[in-house]
C-alpha cells in the first residue's frame, strides 16, 4: 500500500491529521464552556465532512485506511491519557450510554467516538468496492444523521415536531426522520449522479428505498449502535437495487 502512495496521498492524510488535532481542541474547547458531549460529538461529524470530501482524490483509496488509523489513535489517547486535554477529550467523545444500552452491553466499555468510528470503517469499505456507494453514505453518517439529530433536539423545545416514541429512541421527532431522509436521497443520488452522470430522477426510487431504510434502523436500534447499522443495511440495500 505504502508504495503505491503518491505525494497527494501523503499531503491528504497529513492535511487530516492536522484536521483531528484541531477537532480534539475544538470539542475540548466546548466541553470546557458546558456543552453536553452528545452535542459536541453532532458538532463534530459535519466537519469530518471535508475531509470525506477528499476521498475522490485519492490516487489509492487504500490510503483511506491511514487516516482511520489517526482517528482510532487519538481516540486510544484520549482513552488512556490522564492528562487534563486528554480527559475532557474522553468526555467529550464518549457517549452517554441509555439505559437500555446498558442493559444489553452491560461491562462492554467503547473508547471514544467509537460509534462514528465504526460507521467511517464501514462506509470505506463500501468506498474501497463500491466508491458511489461508500461516498454517498460516509456524507450520509456526517451531515444527515447529525441533522436529524439537532432537529430532534429543538423538537424538545416544540411540541408541534410530534415525538414518535419509539422504545429505543423516544426523543426521536417526526420532522427529524423526514430531514433524515430528504437529505440521504440527495446525498445519496449526487454521489451516484458523480461517478455515472445519472439523472437524479431516475435514482430517486432506489435512493428513497435507501433513506426509509436509514430512518427505520435510526428508529429501532438502540443506543447510537443505530449508525453503523444504518450504513451496513443502506449499502446493502443499494447494492441489491
């Protein structure tokens, strides 16, 4: 792999490296004035989107893999390092558990950012086969998912967004659904629409297929184990259409 990196490659995964310093400053920084950690990790992902964005000009996509490597070892420091940056970065990365996750992963103890991580290795695995698959769907995990999450956090303060109750996730929002799938159709058709010059209209069934998939696997997987499902089970979805 290391050979057949070229000096793009090379300049790309510095260039993230550098990123992910900044993003643990960042999250530290909004720790530090009061901002709950599961906002802080929904702040964080849209801005993983630049660096997804950079995907398409990788000579080799197997360099993809160097910069999950940077992300999973800053997430090990932060796991281990008990220096005081360190420590407010293990807070703020980490997930508070719901108490039915708990129930069921009772004693399994993930680093931080662990869920995003997991989803990251899964879209580019998908991006390594099936690059217009792992590219619509790594935006998907970045700018979808956190959007429906911030429409689901002001439906605490509007009653009128109309709470679904789902047993997993009672916090969830209509609206937040809807916002999750109009945004998966469009990322989802302009990857495609960038790889194969397809009209959007003719991708629109296999795409709204795709983003109701993602909106039912949001809805009844608990925890934030929901996300790496949801990029599983749209890949497949989409290789299937």
């Amino acid at each position: 792999m290391f050979a057949s990196m070229t000096i793009g490659d090379i300049v790309l995964n510095a260039l993230f490296a550098v990123g992910i310093l900044q993003l643990a400053w960042f999250s530290v920084m909004l720790l530090r004035r009061g901002v709950p950690p599961a906002s802080i990790q929904h702040a964080v992902m849209p801005l993983l989107t630049i660096w997804i964005l950079m995907w398409p000009v990788y000579s080799d996509s197997r360099s993809l893999w160097i910069g999950l490597v940077t992300l999973i070892f800053t997430s090990a420091l932060a796991a281990s390092l008990n220096a005081p940056f360190w420590q407010h970065l293990r807070l703020a990365w980490t997930a508070k558990p719901l108490e039915v996750e708990m129930r069921i992963y009772q004693g399994i103890v993930l680093p931080p950012l662990a869920y995003p991580i997991m989803t990251l290795f899964i879209a580019s695995i998908w991006f390594r086969n099936i690059p217009e698959f792992g590219f619509g769907l790594a935006l998907c995990l970045c700018l979808a998912f956190p959007a429906a999450y911030w429409t689901d956090y002001l439906g605490q303060r509007m009653p009128r967004l109309l709470k679904l109750g789902f047993p997993a996730h009672p916090e969830q929002t209509l609206v937040g659904h809807l916002v999750l799938i109009i945004i998966c159709i469009v990322l989802l058709c302009w990857s495609l629409h960038i790889y194969h010059g397809t009209d959007w209209q003719a991708l629109f069934i296999a795409t709204l297929i795709t983003a109701l998939t993602a909106s039912a696997t949001r809805a009844l997987i608990p925890g934030q184990w929901y996300a790496p499902a949801a990029v599983l089970s749209m890949g497949f979805v989409m290789w299937v259409l």
